[in-house]
C-alpha cells in the first residue's frame, strides 16, 4: 500500500509500479492491457511487482475507456435459491468470451426495474434478468438500449430473449413417475405467483388427463418477492391437506422449496413420507440434495441455463438485427428418498 501525500495509505498505482522498476508508465499500462511490445521477461517483471505492491486494475476505469462495453449485468433474487447456482455458472460461460458479470439484486425492498436501471448506468452490454414474468420482463426491455434476456420463464416475444427449462414436461415426468409407482390420488400445489407456474400446472393437468385420472389442485396465493414465499405455500397447502378426511397418497410441487415446507408440516403431523404420502418437488435445488430432505424431483440443470442465457445475451450484442429467440432447456426426473409405492395396510 502507497501512501498518499497527507501520509495516510492509498491503493498503489501503475505509477507506483513504474518507479519501483525504473520503467515508464506507458510500459506498464502496456503490459497490464496484454498489448503488444513489451519482451516476455519485462512482462513478468511488471506483473510481480504488481503483486508485490498490491496493485490491482481500475475495472470501472478500464471499462468507460473501451469503445464497447464487456460487461453483462444480471439481476437475480438472493431469497430464491436456484438463482445463485445459475449465475455460478454464467461467470465462466462470460469469462470464455472475453466478458465480465455484474451483479444487481432484486429484493422485498428493491425492485427488478431499480435493479436493471443500475445495470444500465455501469452502461452494460446486455441484461440477463433471472425469475421476473414475461410483463415485468417486457417492460424492462422496452426501456432498455440493450438486449435483454430471461431466465426462468417467457415465451417468444419481440422484447426479449428467453431461457427456461420445458416445465410443463417436467412436472409430466414426476406425475408418470408417482403413476408408475401405483398412485392415482395426486394433489398438485399450485404457486400462482410463480412466473412459470401456468407451463408447470399444465402439465400436471394434460399429464393426469391422459392417463385417466382425475385432478386435484390446491391453488395458493402470495407474494412470489418474499423470501420465504415457496417455503409458505407449501406449508399452506400442508395444512388444507391435513384438514381433509383423507390424504391423497402423493402430491407433486412445482418447486423444492414449496416440496419442503409441504413435507416439515406433514411430518410434523405424524404423516410419514414417503410411507403415507409421498412428495415430488422440480429444480433438485441444493435443499432437496439434503440427506435429511432426500427429495424425489426434476432437475433443470443450472449450467446448462446458464450458458445459454450468455450466449443469447452475447449473440445479440455482436448481431443488433438478430430479432429475440428462445432456448428451452431439457429436465430429467431425480428419484431419491421422498416416492415410493402407496401405502398398502396388512
């Protein structure tokens, strides 16, 4: 660490390293930019006694130089626990390209438009906006002057490009799955609020129709920003069930978190699962690889979303005429610990 001229520290400057070595600025700016000029062994030399001194790049600074930015923002919602596992891998997908991520946070008190218009003043190449509806999502690309696309759900539109697993299927895959095991008393719960819940619900429904059965589904409401809105339908709907005169013997979800506080309530109320009732949830998020939650669901693979919401973001920014497309990633059926065949008494 420098010290400035008031003797108090200050971050050490390409300057700083400049004089350390007794080379020109120009030097140095040149070889922490990877331009060309500069001999292999200066090139070290700089670069360790940027270490030494602790140097490290102004990347604001660095960025407003370029002509073209290199900078995809992505907003997401910390409470929901796919969305990290996403942008987890959309830094690599980025890096590959020659791009760097900014992240902006929509949360109970932040709304995905202030967390967008935030994006756009670091003057962003394009925005990748994980978990807002198809009319939250047009309208933040209405305003915007550049790409946007959508992780989670959307369907074509001239807005804004869209990443999403094939709910519907998905859900189709944990209904022949319980039918398969023996179960004709299927309950669905329904998060309404969730963005993808309509794809997801009817697929339970075609499903349960093709195979002759009868629906059943528990409609819950709420406020989808909350953190603990999936952990709470689930939990809701729990309790609507217990309050029947008979169980079903299984119930899918259309998300882990809901499948929890589905199973914490029902277990907290003698039923046994998966012995009694058993539980499907979709996503296989971290919480249904638990050992103590040993949840049966569908996964969409968060790579594979990833990956594909930067290229689409960056596709669009090297083509400013390639109209807005869509990518719909597959999902595969997770058997654990929560399904097994209906209950049958001795």
């Amino acid at each position: 660490m420098a010290d400035s001229d008031d003797g108090s520290p200050r971050p050490p400057t390409m300057a700083d390293i400049a004089a350390h070595l007794g080379v020109s600025r120009q030097l140095v700016s040149l070889v922490m930019r990877d331009a060309p000029g500069a001999s292999k062994e200066t090139r070290r030399r700089v670069r360790e006694a940027a270490e030494e001194l602790g140097f490290r790049p102004h990347i604001g600074a660095s960025s407003l130089r370029r002509a073209r930015s290199m900078d995809l923002g992505v907003v997401f919602a910390p409470a929901h626990s796919t969305e990290p596992e996403i942008i987890e891998h959309i830094y690599p997908a980025a890096a590959a390209l020659g791009y760097n991520v900014i992240l902006s946070a929509q949360t109970a008190t932040r709304s995905t438009n202030q967390a967008a218009e935030e994006l756009l003043g670091h003057r962003c190449a394009a925005l990748i906006a994980i978990g807002p509806d198809h009319e939250i999502l047009r309208a933040v690309a209405q305003r915007s002057p550049v790409p946007v696309v959508g992780v989670g759900s959307g369907r074509r539109n001239p807005y804004y490009d869209f990443v999403r697993s094939e709910g519907d299927k998905g859900i189709a895959k944990a209904v022949t799955h319980l039918v398969e095991l023996g179960h004709q008393q299927i309950v669905y719960v329904d998060p309404a609020a969730m963005p993808s819940a309509a794809l997801r619900r009817r697929g339970y429904e075609r499903t349960m129709s093709r195979l002759g059965l009868a629906t059943d589904v528990l409609d819950m409401t709420g406020d989808y920003t909350k953190g603990d809105y999936f952990e709470e339908v689930g939990s809701a709907a729990a309790r609507s069930l217990l309050q029947r005169g008979s169980l079903p013997t299984a119930v899918v979800a259309p998300n882990d978190n809901t499948a929890v506080g589905l199973l914490q309530i029902l277990c907290r109320n003698g039923v046994r699962v998966p012995e009694d009732v058993s539980i499907t949830g979709f996503d296989d998020a971290p919480i249904a690889r638990l050992s103590s939650v040993d949840l049966t669901t569908v996964r969409q693979d968060p790579e594979l979303m990833g990956v594909a919401a930067v290229d689409a973001a960056v596709r669009r920014v090297k083509d400013t005429e390639l109209k807005p497309g869509g990518t719909v990633v597959e999902t595969s059926l997770v058997v654990r610990g929560s399904t097994a065949a209906p209950f049958e008494p001795r």
